[in-house]
C-alpha cells in the first residue's frame, strides 16, 4: 500500500475510490477506514430500477468521514462496456461529483499497467479479462476522469507501479 497516497486521501471529507478490478480499490480503503476513520461504503452493481443519482445523494448525504469503494463513476464505465448503456448520463455524474467536492471531497482515480492488473486479478480470482479489454477500461476511466476533473478534485495514482 502506497503510504503517500493514503496520506494525501486522508486530507478529504468524501473519497470516492474508482479504477477498474484488481488496481486496489478495496485494500486502500481498508487502510483508509482502519488508520483515519472513514465509513465505508462498497457499490456492487445496483439493480435494475433502481434510482441511482438519488441512491448516491443519500450515500454522499450520510455525516462524518465517508468513502466510497466503487461508485457512480463505475457505473459511466462499466455500464456502457458489460451491459451495452450506463443508466447514469454524464449531467447526473457531474452533479453527483460536484456533491463529492462541497463536501470537501475527492475523486481518486487508481490506475496501473494491464499486464500487471491481469496478473492481480488471476492471483486473486484464478481469472482475469483480456488486455484489451483491461487497456479499454483504462481508457475508459481516464476519459471519465478528465471530464469530471472540471467538476470535482481528482487524484489519479498509478497503483501498481507505486506499491513496490
């Protein structure tokens, strides 16, 4: 666990922890509640039906030290890409971060090589996806970021080349 990045996510209210399977989101945020006091929350996949933006408003709307182990961030990713439409637009994204960074928040955006991601995953789940599916959800997220960088803070760290 890359102690600076801990350190430099402590500084925030809200963390919203995103970045595709394997790059640490989860062992971060286990650091992150144990050594500073955050609540987490972790977001699987919301069933159909659900309202998402209020779902999230209630989530960032809970007192005290809050981070999200996956979010709506994800859900612009993943969404498009595993089930063929995110069912967030990009204007509900924008408000829901925007929330993130009246609350003194972040959006911290974990990153690594592909090869190295796979090899994280087939250690952890006995699987992994392809590198190019893996180097697409890459690009996905970093296209998500940029745009939302113009409406919240966003840190983005190369996990797995800074834990060693």
């Amino acid at each position: 666990m890359n102690a600076e990045l801990a350190r430099r996510a402590s500084e925030y209210e809200v963390v919203v922890l995103e970045g595709c399977d394997g790059v640490g989101k989860t062992t971060l945020a286990a650091v992150l509640a144990t050594r500073h006091g955050y609540a987490v929350v972790h977001s699987s996949r919301t069933p159909d039906g659900v309202d998402l933006v209020q779902r999230y408003r209630a989530i960032l709307a809970r007192p005290g030290r809050l981070l999200l182990d996956r979010s709506f961030v994800s859900e612009l990713v993943y969404g498009p890409l595993r089930h063929c439409r995110s069912r967030l637009n990009f204007a509900d994204a924008t408000r829901l971060a925007v929330i993130v960074a009246a609350r003194g928040g972040v959006l911290i955006h974990l990153t690594g090589q592909p090869e190295r991601i796979a090899a994280r995953l087939l250690a952890r789940d006995g699987k992994a996806p392809g590198l190019e599916a893996i180097r697409t959800l890459i690009d996905s997220y970093s296209s998500v970021f940029a745009r939302l960088a113009e409406h919240a803070p966003v840190i983005t760290v190369d996990v797995i080349e800074t834990a060693a």
